[in-house]
C-alpha cells in the first residue's frame, strides 16, 4: 500500500489544487483553501499527482 506525504508548509491549496484536479480515484480533495486527503487506501499509486504539483509537495511512500 502507498501512503500520500503532503507538506502543507509548500502546498498552495486553493491557489493550485491540480492535484485534487488530477485525481481519478478522489483520494486528494480540495477542502475550503487546502487540499485534504480522503480515502487513502483507494490511491492507484498513479503518482500523477506528484507529478503535477509546481511545489513538490506530494510524496509518495511505500509502505
């Protein structure tokens, strides 16, 4: 199972959101003015996510 790391320190939240945008299995939200994980056991470990954030601040672990 992968776990989602999200530093909310570089995570711009409402300002970007891409990564709830991306998002296919609706693991990463965009709640108010940040973005929350839900359901993390649903993650595809697409790391699309990751991949889309201008702040790096999605990582992906493996457990």
């Amino acid at each position: 199972m992968v776990k989602i790391l999200l530093d909310y320190e570089k995570c711009d939240g409402a300002d970007c959101g891409e990564c709830a945008d991306v998002c296919s299995m609706e693991v990463l939200v965009l709640e108010g003015d940040k973005i929350e994980i839900k359901c993390q056991e649903k993650c595809s470990s697409c790391e699309v996510c990751a991949d889309v954030c201008p702040n790096d601040a999605i990582k992906l672990e493996n457990s």
